[in-house]
C-alpha cells in the first residue's frame, strides 16, 4: 500500500519518466491497486499517447475494463507514426492472452508494416495465441516472403512448446 500511494503522488511529478514509471508500476499492483483508479484517469488527459497508452494498460490490468485502452489503441493504430504503433504492439504482447480482444490490431500491422518490421506483430499473435492468432501466424507461415515465413514459423513452434524444450 505504501509504494501505492508513494506511485499515486508521482503521478504529479513534471518529469514524463517518473509519470511513466509510476503508472507501469501502479499497474504491475493488478487489481491490488484499485484505490489508484482515480488517480490514474487523470493521466488519460496527458499530452503524450506512451503516457496514455501506459495508462490506458493499467487501468486494464487493475480494473479488467478496457473502454480506455480501447480508445488508445485506436489512436496509437490510427497514427502514421511508426513508433506509436509500435509501442501500442509492444503494449499487446506484454498482455499475452488478455490482449485477444486486441488481435485485429497485430492482425491489421502485420498487412500494413514491410516484412521487416513485423516482427512486433508476430509477437504479439505469438504471446496472444488464440485461436484466431494462430490462424494468422500459421498464414504467415506460408508466406512467399523468407523472413515473414521464418518469423512466423518461429512464433508458432513457441506457441506449441511454450518451454522451449525440443521434441527430438
């Protein structure tokens, strides 16, 4: 509780770095961490979309509710800017499986991005790994393109041998 509160008052700092850190920390607390809710919305006004997207992130890990990350994925996804897309990857693969209702975002990166920046989006279908993720890696896999294949390939025996241990 007392690194809550500690977390809670340093989302006032002027510093962006110790507003982002305060905001990832308060929601590595998960559900522990309700008491921030209030505290945390105020952030969803900040100027920049990594302070709103991180926030947007736990709120969803605190409350299970995902209106905010919603609209923040949308905006991060709308954007032309290549690293807010990106971030908002990075963001889907940290969730694993809570980020399901989010794989047409992974989905719709990977048919926009050049085979070599999807990377991220294999990652995020890989750590996400639901049925309609694996559908989407195992496309991939077929893929004319050596390095969207390889990629995908790789992303698909981690999904079937999640502990890296070989069957040979």
């Amino acid at each position: 509780m007392c690194c809550q509160l500690l977390c809670c008052s340093q989302l006032n700092s002027s510093d962006y770095w110790t507003r982002y850190d305060a905001v990832n920390s308060l929601g590595s607390f998960g559900r522990n961490a309700s008491q921030a809710i209030p505290s945390l919305k105020k952030q969803l006004d900040d100027k920049t979309l990594l302070i709103r997207l991180r926030t947007a992130i736990a709120l969803f890990l605190i409350s299970n509710k995902d209106a905010e990350l919603k609209r923040e994925l949308k905006a991060a996804f709308s954007s032309d800017d290549r690293s807010d897309r990106y971030e908002a990857m990075k963001a889907i693969v940290e969730l694993n499986r809570s980020g399901g209702p989010f794989v047409r975002y992974a989905l719709a990166e990977l048919r926009r991005s050049p085979p070599e920046l999807a990377a991220e989006a294999i990652n995020a279908l890989q750590a996400i790994g639901t049925e309609e993720a694996i559908a989407a890696l195992q496309a991939t896999a077929k893929s004319s393109d050596w390095m969207l294949r390889s990629q995908a390939l790789k992303a698909l025996e981690k999904v079937r041998n999640p502990d890296g241990k070989g069957g040979n």
